[in-house]
C-alpha cells in the first residue's frame, strides 16, 4: 500500500508512535478529514504524519480517483497511472518518474510497517489533480480534474471458473448470500428454471428439483420438504435463491465465497466442476518415507514449461509485446511431439492476451500440426489449486482434453501461426496445458520455433518473434524445455505381510530430471522443474506373494514437503487428492487385491501446483 503527504501547520490531535529509527517524527493523526472532489473518504489504516507532513493511506484514495497500481518488490518502486499520466516513485528516493522524464520529489517516499509512503502533492498533481490544506478545519481536499461521476461497480458471479458481469445486484440477508436462480441454470449444463405461479419458481439441477416459494423457509426438493433457515425471495422479478444451501445440497463438495468489497461471488459445483471424485483424508502422522530408487524420463513427447516470470508485472514485461518462453526445434524427423504448460498472473493493470505460436523457420518444408488438444483454467483468487490445478490434472489424467480448432492446420514455410490464444483479465490467473504433433508436409528438414507469446494492445501474436524476456531470479518458477513430458519411477519388490514401506517421489534427488541445466533452452535463462508442473508421472510397485492366497494391498499417500493437492489414476479410476497437510493427514487408496504370486501394481499421478511437493507413497498389506 501507497501513502500520500501534505504538509502541516500544527500538530494537535496527536499520538506520539515511538521505538524503532523508522517511527522517528512520526505520529498517528487523528480528527483529520480527507475530501476528493468534495467528497468525503475514510481509510482502514491511520493517518500519519511525520516532521510535518501528513500521510494518507493510498489504496482507498486510488480506487476513489480510478488509478492503476502496480509494485516491483525488487526496485521497492509503486507505478501509478490515471489517464494519460504516469508516475513511478521509489522508496528513499527523490528522483521520480514522471511520464518517462526525471523529477525530483521533496519527500522522499518511505517504509513503515511494510507499507510505502509517498508525498501526496507530488502524486495527486503528476496525476491530474490538486491538493489543498486546510489548517482551521483540519482538511484535505484533492481535486481531480475531468473527474466523471462515480459509477457503481458491476457484480460478478465465478460459477466453476466462468466469469459472468451481472445484470442483477448479489444480496446477503442474516449472513446468507442469494443471486436470481436464472444465473443457475444459464451457466450450468443440464439445468432447467421456471416459474410454477407467481410466487413459485422450479429450479432442476444435477437431478434434483427444487421448489423455491416467495417468502418460505420451506424448499421442496424432489417433492420433500425440507425446512431451512434460508428464505428464497422475490426481487425485480427474479426469484432469488440461496446459494450456499444449493450448493450443500447438490453434493459431491463445493464451495461458496462472496468478496463484498469487490462484489465477486464465487461458486464451486464439484460434480459439474471435475470429472473425478475426491478421496476421503484420514488424520494422523505418517512414517518418514525413502527417496524413490529409481526414476528416468520416459516417452518422446517434449515439454515446454513456461512459469517464468509467472508474476507478470511492467518491469518484466516492460513493452507491449513480449515472449515468456520458446522452444527452437531443428531436425530431420518426420513427427515430433510437444506438450505445453504454462501459468502466468496478469499484473500489467490490463488486460492482455497471451498464446501459443509456432514459426516456421524452413525455407522448403510445410508443417502441419496434428492432434492438438488442450484445456485451461483463469482464476482471479489465490485458490489456485482448485480453480486451476485440480482441474487440470483431472481432465489430463482422464484423457479429456479438448481437440482444438488448429487440429490438421498447414504451417507455409516463413509462416507463423497461432496454436491456441487465450484472454486474459487484469489480476486473473491462467494455467494451460496444450499438446499437439508437428509433421512435415514432404520431405525436408524441419526448422520451427514454439513461442508462448503476450500483447498487451491486441498486438498480432504471429509478429512477436523476439527472445524470451529475462527469468525473474528472484522467484523461483520453472522455464525451461525439457526431452519428455512423463517419468516412470520403479518401487523395490513389496513382499507381502512385510511391514509397510514408503516412499517419497519429486524428491528433488533420484527423480529430479528437468533441471536447470539440462534444459533444452537456455536463452535468457532458465529454471529447473523439480515440482514436475506438466508432467505425468507413473509410480510401478512389483509385490511378491508367494502365499498362493488372495491378499489385499493397501496404499496411502501423504504430503511431504507442504500442503500436496492433485489427480491419480489407480486401477484404471482417477481419483483427487484434496488438500493434504504433510505429517497430518493423508488418502487411502480403494484396496487392492492379488491373486497370483507376482504382480507389478502401477498408479500415475500429476500434480496440481502450489507448496505441494513431495509425495509420499506407502504400501502395505491389510
């Protein structure tokens, strides 16, 4: 957060903050009142003044004037920008930025508790604006040129990943949260509404009917009645209905969180939302696991990681164009396999497109691109696991993905084409996962390059041919390419009625094969891929029971290294793992029964990003 100045004339109505050399001449204001065009603001944190001058908290002025924020943690430097105005200030600096030419700044901007200070006359001038202070009546008033009348902010519903702006105000009564039940069945497949009589609406979802009755606490649900502490209502002619009771009822999980302060409601359906169902945690420590033995990449389908810099922010990313990661192939193949992962957080203040391009640098030889399918998630929260990887990693494991429309596509020779493209919101997240085939269209060497490319001003992606920008070594995300796109890890031989064993996979020894260094791209650098982003993952665990009885093995999994969340496919079912707090709590897999006296059990996993690695796998017998 921002802070802006103006100085004082007298210092009453004050509280002295004293103790650390940062909090030296500065004290809390208080009876101080703050204007922007004539209307009265207020601010969560104290005002602050220090050695006489005031300080106000940026966040909230900056919303109220319609300026955009950004922060480079690395450069302690706080952009702003309204209109045509843009101002950069760093922290303990009077040299600023102002509309690309040097300016000095009286008061330097500061650090206090974490938050930055900057001098309020500076920013609100640079920004189009005026500051006035008032000594008898102790108020500031900042007056914003071509200021338009405040419009209210729209609401947004998320309903599984899907962003819709309402034409319909989200309403809370007694701590409960209602939308029109329209909002419902528009966006979720197989859903139906209608209205039984004026004050009777049906709503059909997931096969149940509901039966929502202006005013009454009593829902019918497939034809019974169920008392609720929720009261279904009318308002402009839309039956508005409870949505945490829908979701509770509708079963398989979901969740529901409303943001009041950016009116974004957000509703999880996980029946409609993955195609796999959860395993139930247990709760308990689990045993201390080996590194797996053995591991080795296995199959000829390349992965393109593309994750840094996953933060996009104006300092990464400082021209409208730009390419975050690449991938140069050159040879005599005649197909070759690719597989794309990427994950990226638009912080540019706009809106920005990204996509997958291919540039065909052959003089003689067409490619033509051929089983190209993909899937991907946006999310605009920090529940990334569930918005983004979960889903994922079920569609992957389940062989879901989705044939695009740049399946059977020719690539001319010098031509450059766009795989698949994405749009990207302003502070929204986006993870994809994209595989295709490249063949030739003759014979002839093969020379192209693979680009996850970004515009920022509806720039054509097919121009951007430019390097990779530079990684941000100071996060620690994964770019690089890498020969496979899967790892086969073997057990040692399980002997029946042995004591349990476990073991840990992604355990950054044995089985870290996408480092730094074997990078297939080097080119301003790149970030080794030990939390296997991408990749599929197969676990073979031989057991030996020579007992010539059926015996059943059970297997469990916990997280070892932070919270571990993802998809595995067991006995020909997927399964997710939720959330998994290392050393207290884990999954136990459906047992598995052996008849004969050898087998070789074989479970693959991908995981779903976040803190979640390593994994570890225990196999015993019941």
């Amino acid at each position: 957060m921002v802070i802006l100045t103006v100085s004082l004339l007298s210092f009453s109505q004050q509280t002295v903050l004293a103790g650390t050399s940062s909090s030296k001449g500065l004290t809390i204001e208080k009876n101080v009142t703050v204007n922007v065009n004539g209307q009265k603001v207020t601010f969560k944190d104290p005002i602050l003044n220090k050695n006489g001058h005031l300080f106000l908290p940026m966040r909230n002025v900056y919303e109220i004037i319609g300026a955009t924020v950004q922060w480079n943690q690395k450069t302690k430097t706080a952009s702003a920008v309204r209109h045509d105005n843009e101002v950069a200030i760093t922290v303990n600096s009077k040299i600023a930025i102002v509309n690309g030419k040097k300016v000095t700044v009286n008061v330097p901007p500061f650090l206090y508790k974490d938050k930055t200070y900057v001098p309020i006359r500076f920013l609100s001038e640079n920004l189009g604006g005026s500051v006035q202070w008032n000594q008898q009546t102790r108020t500031v008033d900042i007056m914003l040129k071509d200021e338009q009348k405040p419009v209210d902010k729209p609401y947004y519903l998320h309903i599984n990943n899907k962003r819709i702006v309402m034409n319909d105000p989200i309403i809370t009564k007694q701590n409960r949260t209602y939308i029109p039940a329209h909002y419902f069945y528009e966006n979720l497949e197989n859903a139906t509404g209608k209205w039984l009589s004026k004050d009777q609406f049906e709503l059909q979802l997931y096969g149940l009917i509901f039966v929502f009755t202006n005013g009454s606490n009593i829902i019918q649900i497939n034809d019974e009645m169920v008392v609720t502490e929720e009261q279904p209502f009318i308002q402009s002619e839309n039956m508005y209905v409870p949505v945490k009771f829908i979701v509770n009822t509708v079963g398989e999980g979901g969740n529901v969180r409303y943001l009041s302060d950016t009116r974004e409601l957000y509703v999880y359906l996980y029946q409609s939302m993955f195609t796999s169902k959860f395993l139930e945690k247990s709760f308990g420590a689990t045993p201390v696991p080996q590194n797996i033995p053995n591991a080795k990449l296995d199959g000829a389908r390349s992965l393109l990681v593309s994750d840094n810099p996953e933060t996009l922010t104006t300092s990464d990313v400082p021209h409208s164009t730009a390419t975050l990661a690449a991938q140069n192939v050159v040879t005599s193949n005649a197909l070759n396999e690719h597989r794309i992962f990427s994950w990226h957080y638009n912080t540019l203040g706009q809106d920005i497109q990204l996509a997958i391009t291919i540039e065909n640098k052959s003089a003689t030889t067409a490619l033509q691109v051929v089983n190209s399918k993909g899937t991907y998630k946006k999310s605009s929260h920090s529940w990334i696991n569930y918005d983004i990887g979960l889903p994922i990693a079920d569609q992957a494991l389940n062989n879901k993905l989705q044939r695009t429309e740049t399946d059977g596509m020719t690539i001319a020779p010098g031509e450059t084409k766009i795989i698949q493209s994405y749009d990207l919101l302003n502070s929204y997240i986006i993870g994809f996962m994209h595989d295709f085939d490249i063949q030739s269209v003759g014979e002839g060497e093969q020379n192209y390059t693979i680009r996850t490319v970004l515009a920022k001003n509806n720039e054509d992606v097919t121009t951007i041919h430019s390097d990779p920008v530079a990684i941000n070594a100071y996060a620690a995300h994964p770019r690089g390419v890498w020969p496979s796109s899967a790892i086969i890890g073997e057990f040692p031989t399980y002997q029946v009625d042995s004591k349990e064993v476990g073991y840990s996979i992604s355990n950054s020894k044995t089985d870290h094969l996408l480092t730094k260094e074997n990078s297939l791209a080097q080119v301003n650098g790149s970030v080794g891929n030990s939390g296997h982003f991408g990749i599929n993952y197969m676990v073979n665990i031989p057991v030996a029971n020579p007992t010539g009885q059926a015996k059943t093995f059970k297997i469990k999994l916990s997280g070892r290294g932070g919270l571990y969340s993802g998809a595995i496919k067991f006995n020909g079912q997927v399964h997710l793992i939720p959330t998994l707090k290392p050393g207290k709590e884990y999954i136990e897999l459906p047992g598995y029964t052996v008849d004969g006296a050898n087998e070789v059990i074989t479970l693959e996993f991908m995981h779903s990003g976040g803190s979640n690695l390593p994994l570890a796998i225990y196999i015993g017998t019941e």
